[in-house]
C-alpha cells in the first residue's frame, strides 16, 4: 500500500557452508592448540568476522614467512597454491588447511585439465586470493578473464583443446555472458564437469534478484573486499532496485538513503555473520520499517566436515561439522 514502509528480506543470505567451517577451524584450532593460531590472509573476506577472530587470539599475515617457525598456520577458505603449502612446509609450519571443499574441487579441475594438456581459461579477478590458488596448481596453463570484455583478447595455442574455469564467487549472469562470448571465438570450448560458481552466491543472487523487483532501496551487509557481496548490489541495480549500496555495519545507512523511500531490500554475503543483519534490521525498525517480510527462494542444508587436523574427537558436535546449506528445493 502507498505509504507504508517494509522490508523485504532475503533468504538465503549470510553464511555459507565453506565460511562457517572456516571460521570454525580458527576458533577450534584455538581452543585445542592456544593462542596465538596465525592465519594466511582473512580467512573470510568479512572485516568484523576478523575482528572477533583477533580478539580471541589468531593473527592474520600475508605470507607464510610471517610465521614463526613450527607455529601452527590455517590457510583461508579461498584456498592456496601448492608454492603455499611448499613454502609452509619448508618453515616446519603445522598447517591447518581451511580452503573451502567447492574451491578444491575447482582446484582438482585445473590439475586435471592441465594434466590433459588443456589451456584452462579461469573466469575471475585478478589478484583474487581463491584465482592466485587455482591459477597457482597450473600456472603455465592457466589465464585469468576478468571480464566478458576481456574475453576478445584472449589468445590460446590449440583452440580444439581449451575449458573454461570459474570462480565460485562471481555473478552468474556474468560469467556465462563471457562464457557465451569464449565460446564464440572458440566452438570447442570444454565446461567444467560441474559448476564452478558456488550453490551460496547462486542462491543469494537468485534472492536477491526477487527482491531487488519490488525494492526502492537494497542493503547489502558485506565487506568491500567480499567478490560475492559486491556482485550482490550489482546484481540488484541490474534487476530492478532503484538505489543499492553494500554496509560493513548498520552504522554505515546513511539516512539520505531512506528519504521517500517504501521498501528496503536487505540482505547478505556469504561471509557475514547474522548479528549484522540483524542490526540492520533493528535500525530500519527504529526508522519506521518494522514490517518484515522474508522473501525466501531456496533452503539450504549442506555440510562440510572440519580439516582433517580438527576432527579428532569432534565426532557428533559442531566441532564435525560447519552448517552451512546446499539448495533442498
């Protein structure tokens, strides 16, 4: 009705599996090893997930050599390259390997089409810490395509044996648009054996794009460096929200944002926390948006084991598994 004021919330938003089991093997390597337990880069790409990992007692670095020798290091969910793990290995590092499952099977999929002798075309971001992993398992067959633009410059040696890569963070409307314009200059172009982009960005962007229709304004909670929170407000613009911005922290609305507006869309990335969604909500409520309607398009139910080195008697609890959630319907 004109005049009153709602929100409409996503869902799926926030967590994913690989994320909750990363930030969960942090805090169990904690509690098991004490602190401090260093991480190599953020182990999520969410500044307030970090923060609260800090206080507890990890410490992030850039690179390996950081570590103290024989120190125990979790390597992110975005996943290393073997020269990573060479290089912790080699300062005796105790190495807890927290890459999401979905990101080593990409992983898996480049060594195998190398192996094969395949020129593999990675769709991503250049300087993405998950597409220096991938590209690192296979460097001298590996080029990154960072965009459908750039997909008119890329030259290959064999265009009857090239695939296609992606990673799993990105826009799907995207990636298959400069899938679509590969394949145009390359017939035989391979697909991956399965797809790449995770189940979570999916979903979330499959919300998203529901609520962005009826939406005045979208709020994306989601850290500036997040790929799959930024590609959450682009996704919005481009399915109909009339404003989109992406928040670390409730305190970031800016009240300008809400003048005329009737309904807020709010939802998450994959590495957020649920307390920020719900500050979110709690502020928009104190300005009038107390009406919440859930606009849910898929439920999610998957599961992923802890690293091996933090499964021992985790059996039944929490500590076996990170909740996260593979789409049901």
């Amino acid at each position: 009705m004109p005049g009153h004021k709602r929100v409409l919330l996503a869902s799926p938003r926030g967590y994913c599996a690989g994320v909750d089991r990363a930030v969960i093997a942090v805090e169990k390597a904690l509690e098991r090893f004490g602190a401090p337990v260093y991480v190599r880069k953020q182990i999520v790409h969410n500044i307030h997930v970090v923060t609260e990992l800090e206080a507890l007692g990890a410490i992030f670095v850039d690179e390996v050599d950081e570590v103290p020798e024989g120190a125990h290091v979790v390597f992110s969910a975005h996943g290393v390259s073997p020269a990573v793990v060479s290089a912790a290995s080699e300062r005796g590092l105790r190495a807890i390997d927290a890459t999401c499952p979905l990101v080593t099977k990409v992983h898996r999929e480049a060594v195998r089409f190398a192996r094969d002798d395949y020129e593999i075309l990675l769709i991503g971001h250049t300087g993405h810490e998950e597409v220096e992993g991938t590209a690192g398992e296979a460097p001298d067959h590996v080029t990154v395509v960072n965009s459908p633009e750039e997909a008119a410059l890329v030259e290959v040696r064999d265009p009857s044996k090239v695939v296609w890569l992606s990673q799993t963070t990105l826009s799907v409307d995207e990636t298959m648009e400069t899938v679509r314009r590969l394949r145009e200059r390359f017939p035989e172009l391979h697909d991956p054996p399965s797809d790449d982009i995770c189940y979570a960005t999916q979903n979330r962007q499959v919300a998203i794009k529901k609520v962005a229709k009826d939406a005045d304004l979208v709020i994306v909670v989601g850290s500036a460096n997040s790929s799959n929170s930024v590609r959450l407000v682009e996704v919005a613009l481009e399915y109909g929200a009339k404003a989109a911005y992406r928040v670390d922290y409730a305190d970031e609305v800016e009240q300008a944002w809400l003048d005329g507006v009737e309904t807020v869309g709010v939802t998450s990335g994959a590495s957020v926390p649920e307390v920020l969604v719900q500050e979110v909500l709690a502020d928009l409520a104190a300005a009038g948006y107390g009406d919440v309607e859930e606009v849910r398009t898929a439920e999610e139910d998957l599961m992923f084991s802890l690293p091996k080195e933090l499964r021992q008697d985790a059996a039944g609890s929490r500590d076996a598994r990170a909740l996260g959630g593979r789409t049901r319907a």
